[in-house]
C-alpha cells in the first residue's frame, strides 16, 4: 500500500497551521510538516499519536484526522 497521497495531502494541510503539529510512532516524533519525515514513519500498521498544540490547534486535530481516516491510517488524536 502506498501512502503517498496521505502523506502529501497531510503536509500540505498541516502547513495551513499555526499550530505544532507532531505525529508520534512509537518513540519517534514527527513533524507533520515535514513530508521526509512522512515518508520515513508512515510505513507498515503502526498506531500513531497525534499531537498538536498551538492556536489554531482544534480546528488542525479535526482536518487532519479526517485525513488520516480517509486513508485508513490509526491513529489516536491527543487531546
């Protein structure tokens, strides 16, 4: 499977954000905005974490996991 289109449309979309935005795969932390970083974590069925805190940080938490859940990745938003 390939998550190519995930991860692109994840960047860009976190980059819309003010916000810290972090994706935590079991002891790595990534910065969503960083499509390399995408690429090296979002392989295989791992749960992640979502992260994100700043101002615009709900209004991020909701477009984001409504992409994660669109390509079927798990991932648990943290509040």
């Amino acid at each position: 499977m390939s998550n190519n289109a995930a991860i692109v449309e994840l960047s860009q979309t976190a980059n819309k954000f003010r916000s810290s935005i972090v994706l935590q795969a079991e002891n790595k932390y990534i910065d969503v905005k960083s499509i390399l970083g995408l690429f090296t974590t979002l392989v295989g069925n791992l749960s992640y974490e979502l992260h994100v805190h700043g101002p615009d940080a709900e209004e991020a938490k909701k477009e984001l996991g409504a992409i994660f859940a669109k390509h079927s990745l798990n991932v648990k938003v943290v509040e």
